[in-house]
C-alpha cells in the first residue's frame, strides 16, 4: 500500500540525535513503537535541526544521527512499515516552521518552560533558534496531518503550543491541519536514575545514572551494582519509601515482561545482591541481540544511507501536500 492511501491514523514521533538513547527511552517508548505500525501510519524523525539549538560538534551530531537511525531499526522498527528519516532531509519542515512562525507570538513562546530552562543552562548562546523550537517542532506534527503524539512530560506544553497554532491557523483559513492529540500508551513504566531514584533517567545526568543502550554488559553490570537502594533489605514495590527497589524491579519487569509482583516472587527471599544480578542479566539478554543488529547496521553505511533517503522521499511527498495547501491557503502565489 502506499504511504498516501492508508487510512490508518499518523503518529508522529521526534527524538534528538544528541547523546545516547537509555534504557529509559527504550521502555518508556521505543520498545513500545514496533507495535505502533499495526495501527497507524507512522512517521519516526530524528530532529537533527533541532539539535542545532544547542552547540554541536559536526562530527559527532552526523555521527549520532546515522546511530539513531540504525538503533530504531535495531529495536524492530521496520524502515518499510514505518517513515524512519531525518529532520533535515525534508525541507518542508524549515519551509513550514518559517510560515508557522508568522503565526505564533512572542508572548508564548516566551512562557516555554524548556526555553527559560534551557536559556539559562546555554545564556552564552540564548539564540533565536531555541526561541522558536516549538514552532519548528509544530511544523514537524503539522506537516503530516498527525492524529497522534507521544510525549513525555517535557514536551507536553510543545504538543499544546502546536495544538494552539494549528487552531489558530484553520480558525483564519479553514481546517488545513489535523490538530494532533498526546499518544498515552496503556502502561507507562516511568524508569528512574540508578543513583538517584527519585529523578527520571536521564541521558543528560551522569553516565552512571543511567544504562545506555549500547552499553557493553559489563558496563551495565556494574552500573546496576551501584544502584542506590536503601538499608532495609526487603525486595518490594514501595515507590515511596523504596525508590531504588521499586526502580530495579520496574527495570526487571519491563525486561522479561511479568508483573512487578511476579519480578518480587521470582526473588522471594533474595538479597539486594541477587536483585541487582537478576536485573543485570535481564537487561543483557535483551540488549545483547538488539547490540549485535546495531553493530551490522552501523558497519553498513551504504545501507543507512539508502534507508534514510528513500524514506525521506517518502516523507517529503506527504509533507508537500501539506507545505502546498498552506502556501495557497497564505496567498503565496503558486503559479
Ligand atoms: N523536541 C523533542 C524532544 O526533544 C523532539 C522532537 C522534535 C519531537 N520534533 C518532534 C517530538 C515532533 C515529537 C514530535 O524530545
């Protein structure tokens, strides 16, 4: 079937190629991504242009773009079934962020909570760009007549800013745009930072907070032997109370798929030693295969490369569409 007939819903999804996807990521999302494509017609972008927000260095943003793209496809994310693309293949995305950006203010995209966060993480480079990232961010959602988002926290007030633009934009011109809702999918597993487990695991704290995905085994086990629990001894969910605990079991139950309390029968008895083990050993086994996949992929260049520009192709052709119709609806002159 054709990118074009399917009357499946769009899904739309942007992950930056800054840093190393987590296990975090890998639970909370991309895991769940490879039974999207069942039900809807999705699109995977790595928001390259995004990243330029923020000071990269050329070499190692070119290089972790050509990483996430072969870490979706090592995930199980079929290239065929799904759009997997970068940002900035498709010019639609900057040619639409422009016209979008005539239609969003000052005034709220000054009351962006990630944009006062970051400029006063980056105030020697507080650039226009960071200012309209959620502009460009609509621009990415808009273009493909997306039904449905998934957002973490953090990019929730991003979704209702383009949710804002989109119903400001067919208010004055008819409906042009989808207007996108959040994806919450059934069960969320909100995976924490093994050093400390009140905050959310998080490639942007210390490496041993978190369990990269192409950590090598012995990197994990160590990283998950110095997990902060607690003096008690007691292996059971008590978020509370015991967040390191209930964090390592949350791990282990994402990684073999029983409940929290089949992962708590399974160690009944057991030391934090052993939990820590078992955990170990869960996340290796499921990574292992999935390393091994990355490591063909990101041998084959010429592969990569074929994926991502013929799935730019694909992506460029629904989104003219879409840049088309605004173009006309705007009155820029066409021909
Ligand atoms: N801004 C998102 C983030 O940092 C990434 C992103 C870019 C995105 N474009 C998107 C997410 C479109 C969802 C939809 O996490």
């Amino acid at each position: 079937m054709s990118d074009t007939s399917t009357a499946k819903p769009v899904l739309y999804s942007g992950i930056q190629p800054s840093g190393s996807i987590q296990l975090g990521n890998y639970i909370g999302a991309l895991r769940n991504f490879t039974k999207l494509e069942k039900d809807y017609r999705c699109l995977f972008g790595i928001a390259d242009l995004h990243a330029l927000t923020v000071r990269q260095e050329p070499a190692a943003l070119r290089k972790q773009t050509q990483q996430l793209a072969a870490l979706y496809i090592a995930c199980g994310l079929d290239p065929d079934a799904n759009i997997i693309y970068c940002q900035s293949h498709v010019p639609a995305h900057a040619e639409l962020a422009w016209v979008l950006n005539c239609y969003s203010y000052m005034g709220e995209l000054s009351r962006m909570t990630q944009y006062k966060d970051k400029s006063a993480r980056h105030s020697d480079n507080i650039n226009a760009g960071l200012f309209t990232y959620p502009v460009l961010m609509a621009a990415d959602i808009l273009l493909y007549q997306t039904s449905v988002v998934p957002v973490g926290a953090d990019q929730k007030q991003h979704l209702e800013i383009t949710r804002d633009i989109a119903q400001r934009f067919n208010g004055l011109y008819g409906d042009v745009f989808e207007v996108p809702e959040p994806y919450i999918p059934k069960e969320t597993a909100r995976i924490m930072s093994l050093t400390d487990p009140t905050r959310k695991m998080s490639k942007s704290d210390s490496e041993e907070s978190y369990i990269a995905l192409l950590d090598a085994p012995d990197v994990i086990r160590r990283k998950l032997r110095r997990a902060v629990t607690d003096s008690e001894g007691e292996i059971r969910v008590d978020p509370d109370n015991k967040p390191g605990v209930t964090n390592l079991i949350t791990i282990l139950s994402g990684m073999t798929g029983q409940t929290a309390e089949e992962a708590c029968a399974s160690l009944a008895g057991k030391g934090y030693g052993e939990l820590k083990d078992a955990v170990a050993d869960a996340v290796i086994e499921v990574l292992t295969p999935i390393q091994q996949r990355y490591q063909q992929l990101i041998a084959d260049k010429d592969y990569l490369a074929q994926v991502l520009n013929t799935n730019a192709e694909r992506a460029a052709a629904l989104a003219r569409r879409t840049l088309r119709k605004v173009y006309k609806k705007v009155g820029l002159y066409q021909g």
